[in-house]
C-alpha cells in the first residue's frame, strides 16, 4: 500500500531505515520489476533472525511495541551528536508552511502525507510525498541514498502527520538527530527520542510546537 512512484527509493530507505541495509556502498543492483515489486542485490551476509519482528509496508502504521525497541538496539550502533544541528524557533515554526508550498499531489488531492529533509542553513533539501507516514519517509531516505549520501547527522526531518514510534525510529537509524512533526508523538516515540538523544518537537502548527526532547537543539531568537 503506497503511492505509485520513486519505488526503488521506497525499497532502498526501507531497508535502511529496518537496519537490513547498513550502508550505500552495500547496494550491488536495484531493478524495477514489471509487477510493481523491487529487486534489490545486497553485498555481504543479512542476519535476517537477529530482527525481532517481521516489517512490511503499508499506509497504516506497522507493528510498535518494546520488541521493536529491542530490534533497533540490536541493529546499528547509533551515536547522535547533541551539539548539532541547532535550529530557531522562528524557523521551526516556519517549516510547515515551507514544505505545504511544495506538496504539489498534496495541492491536487489532500490527502498525501509529506516529509522532508533540511540542512543546517535551514534549506529545504527534499521533499516526498506518499499516502503513508512512513512510506514518504522511507522515499526520502532512499532518494538521498541513491544520490550519494552517506551522513544524515546534521539534518532535520519534517513529517506532516504523528510523530509515531515508527517514524521516531527511521529517523533515529538513518542517523537524522533533529525531528518535528505537525501531530502528536507517541508516549514511545518520546522515550526513544530521550535514549538516544535526538530532539523530538510535535504539536508544530498555528505557531507554535511542544518539545519534548533534546532541548539543547532549540535556540531562542
């Protein structure tokens, strides 16, 4: 269940942001299928029995709980650098207007959601769109991947829905330190974002947002 199109950029930040792909160095082939699926040749050994649950995708929001906390700590050693980015709250309560004025199937229908991706001179660097939180998420993700990067640590992720355990969790495995969303966290994606030290804004709409991790990100004007 997603939006048609950027499907190997699905397939590849899907399998980032799981943990199964460690690197962009490990991709060996992608192939688009005639049936709409994804063929992805992987170098090395994948200890797919180390993952504690089973991922699909969906639109919907996969399968959360402690077993998933447990598998993104078996995953990736992950160290998020606290000192950066730093962002202002003039320009964080100013992304989801920069990101709605480039949702252009969002224009037409409604009812997409989007993420997005900004640097640290508060640059909109990319946006995706797809029906699924985590599905516009995963496209971002691959997208910047196959374009060559290989460092995510000094961006800030934007999503345009809940700020669910999922997305807390993609954004934490891709390495992203800095996440603000237009709905509201869950009690598990907070306390995820406290671990590892990532910062976590919700509520960001009408000017203003709840913080609810990684303060020391957030400087006044």
């Amino acid at each position: 269940m997603r939006t048609p199109g950027q499907d190997r950029e699905l397939a590849i930040g899907f399998l980032y942001t799981e943990g199964i792909l460690h690197r962009r160095t490990d991709i060996e082939a992608i192939k688009q299928e005639a049936d709409s699926s994804v063929s992805v040749a992987v170098s090395g050994e994948l200890d797919l029995s180390r993952l504690e649950r089973h991922f699909y995708a969906s639109s919907s929001c996969g399968v959360c709980g402690k077993a998933s906390l447990q598998a993104l700590r078996m995953n990736r050693e992950i160290h998020l650098d606290r000192s950066r980015p730093k962002h202002s709250v003039e320009f964080l309560v100013r992304t989801p207007s920069l990101v709605r004025e480039k949702q252009a199937i969002f224009e037409h229908t409604g009812g997409l959601h989007g993420a997005a991706l900004f640097d640290p001179e508060q640059k909109l660097l990319r946006i995706c769109e797809d029906v699924g939180r985590h599905n516009a998420v995963d496209k971002l993700i691959g997208a910047e991947l196959l374009a060559g990067r290989s460092d995510f640590s000094d961006l800030l992720l934007f999503v345009s829905g809940r700020a669910g355990f999922e997305l807390t969790q993609k954004s934490i495995m891709a390495g992203i330190p800095f996440m603000v969303a237009v709905g509201a966290p869950s009690s598990l994606s907070v306390e995820l974002a406290r671990e590892y030290g990532s910062t976590l804004v919700g509520f960001l709409r009408e000017n203003r947002f709840n913080l609810y991790a990684g303060t020391e990100r957030v400087v006044s004007d």
